[in-house]
C-alpha cells in the first residue's frame, strides 16, 4: 500500500511539474515572440540604414522614452483618465439599457434602433461635433471613449440576459421566483460571459476612441503628443507615443481579464 501511495504521489508531482512547465511556456512565448520581433527590427534598420526620421530602431525608442518620459508618463495618465471614464460610463449605461430591453420589450422596439443608427455614425465624424458643443476639454473626450464601448456592451448584454435556459425560468417560476431573483440569481449570471466578452472588446477601443478625441481638438493626452512629433518629424517620440498608447490598452484589458476570472468561477461553453 505505501508503494502504491508514493507511486500515485510521484505520478501527481510529474503532473503539476508538467502543468506548471505548461503554463510557463504559455507565459514565455508571447514574450519570445515579442523580443525576436523588436530584434529583428533593430536589425533591419542596421542593414538598410534606414533614417531614424522615417523608421527609428527600438534603441531609439528607448532613448525617446528614456529622454522624453516625464511628458509621455504625464500624457499617459490625462489619456488613461479619459478612457476609463469612458469605459465605465458607456458600459454602466449600456447595461442598464440591456436590463431595460430585457424587462420592457417596447423600450427594445423603441430605443434599439436608435441605438444602431448612433453606432453607424463614424466616431471622427462625431468628435468635431462634441468639441464644438463641450469644448476642448475632458468631456467631449470622455463621451466619445463611452460611445465606442456602448454598442458591443448592449449588444452582448442583451443577447446574454436572454440566454437563460427555458427550463430553469420555469423552475424559477414553479418556485414562485419574482422577477428580482430570477434576474440576480438566473439571469444576470447567464450573462456575464458575454458581458466579460464585451469589456475586453471596450477595453481597447476606449484608448481609440480617447486618442481620436485628443486629435480632433486638444493640448494634452497622448494623441496630441502623436501629433506633435508628427508634424516636427521627431519619429522617436511619435513612436514612444504609440507604443504608450497600446501598453495603456493591455492594462485596461489585462484589469478585465483579471476581473473576470474573480468573477466567473465556474466553466462555461465559448461564446460565439
């Protein structure tokens, strides 16, 4: 019996050593992935000696970070500010029009066509009219990051809501279920797969939406930094610009991930 305990112990450490190996591979391999590319990068800019005016290497990058990195990090927060409220206010408010689709099917027939007809609108088109009416302050900004979220956070929350098993609403209903704990216990839950789907999507079109904003008519912010070395060819700065303006995406999307694994601890098919 001990011989068998410690073969069964030793097959479930070489399991865990295999998982973990597993894991760090996964782990490992996007940042691989990532440094032979920046590599191969540098490289090319050796071999062709391509001006760093019209393509800078990664060290040049660096040294714009490097050099310019108090005004990037201070533009960084100002566009990192306007994308989360964005975030929160268009997917707060997209949710509560999906619960009020979901309970009321006349404001759905009434109010979701509008709402395709706003989301038809190009954003670049919308922006000079937001800072003609709010000025070139936080809040047209603010407005445009929610707008982008808006639509995908409705679409999915709706559809999720609605994505309840017929049989368990009439469990639900034979239990004498009022409608307050059929959409806190059943309902919501059904939901927040697709809905966790939804903020992934708004996490990184938020920074777009605040960058085109910022464009349009703005001192600060990293899109008006974007600009600026633009316009003085100062093609380091301009790319340092970019780089800060994905790695504020993958923070926003990383905090979601992270949201969602807290939140939905049981397994769930794939949402397509």
């Amino acid at each position: 019996m001990a011989d068998i305990a410690q073969s069964q112990a030793s097959a479930n450490d070489r399991k865990s050593g295999s998982a973990w190996l597993a894991k760090s591979g996964d782990r490992l391999l996007p940042l691989l992935t990532a440094v032979g590319m920046l590599v191969l990068w540098q490289l090319i800019i050796w071999i062709f000696s391509i001006r760093p005016f019209i393509m800078p290497g990664p060290i040049a990058v660096l040294g714009a970070f490097i050099e310019d990195g108090p005004k990037l990090w201070l533009n960084f927060w100002l566009t990192f500010l306007e994308a989360a409220l964005g975030f929160v206010f268009g997917n707060l408010i997209a949710i509560l029009m999906a619960v009020a689709f979901v309970h009321n099917r006349t404001s759905e027939r009434a109010f979701f066509p509008i709402a395709v007809f706003i989301n038809t609108i190009p954003i670049i088109a919308v922006a000079p009219i937001l800072v003609l009416i709010f000025g070139n302050g936080y809040s047209p900004k603010i407005i445009i990051a929610a707008l982008i979220c808006f639509f995908p956070t409705l679409v999915n929350m709706v559809r999720g809501l609605k994505a309840v098993n017929p049989a368990t609403l009439d469990l639900m209903r034979v239990l004498s279920a009022s409608d307050a704990e059929i959409f806190w216990k059943v309902r919501l839950q059904s939901s927040l797969p697709f809905l966790f789907a939804a903020l992934k999507i708004a996490a990184t079109t938020c920074v777009v939406g605040a960058i085109v904003a910022e464009w349009i008519g703005s001192n600060y912010g990293l899109g008006a930094l974007i600009l600026l070395a633009s316009y003085n060819y100062h093609a380091p700065l301009l790319y340092a610009s970019v780089f800060s303006a994905s790695l504020l995406a993958v923070f926003l999307f990383a905090m979601v991930s992270f949201a969602e694994r807290r939140m939905i601890k049981w397994k769930t098919p794939a949402v397509h």
